[in-house]
C-alpha cells in the first residue's frame, strides 16, 4: 500500500463459512485475518475495507459460495 498511496484500495474482508461450525479453527482464522486487515488498513487514507455479507441467507444452500442476492448485495455496498 506504501508504493501505491496515489492508488484507493478498496479490500474485501474474508466471508464466514457456513459449510464448517461456527466454532471452527476455519472460521477462528477468518475472524483473525480480518481483524488483523482491519487494523493494518485503519491508518491508510486511500484504502477501505469492503465488508462480506455476514448473514446465513446470502450464501448458497451449502454455506461456501455467495447466492445470486448476496451477490447483488456486495455490489450495492459502499465503503
């Protein structure tokens, strides 16, 4: 980010897997990588966090992909 500080970023935060447990050492590691983003970016003026639909019904029946409206809820999202 230093060498592209004439350049916004914008991030997207890791989703939750809904295919694992919510206590799962997968889903530990998301919350941790995305903490760890957050206050890596927080000090960047030309970076934003774009954050991953959280809720249960935006994701396929399965729990891994993004359905068609999560989908569409993404891109509808501002930073």
């Amino acid at each position: 980010m230093q060498s592209h500080k004439q350049t916004n970023l914008i991030v997207i935060s890791a989703p939750h897997r809904f295919d694992l447990r919510a206590n799962s050492c997968v889903n530990k590691e998301v919350s941790v990588y995305n903490n760890k983003s957050r206050k890596l970016l927080k000090p960047c003026d030309n970076a934003r966090i774009l954050e991953v639909d959280s809720q249960r019904e935006s994701f396929t029946r399965h729990g891994l992909h993004m359905n068609k409206n999560g989908k569409e809820r993404m891109a509808k999202k501002q930073h």
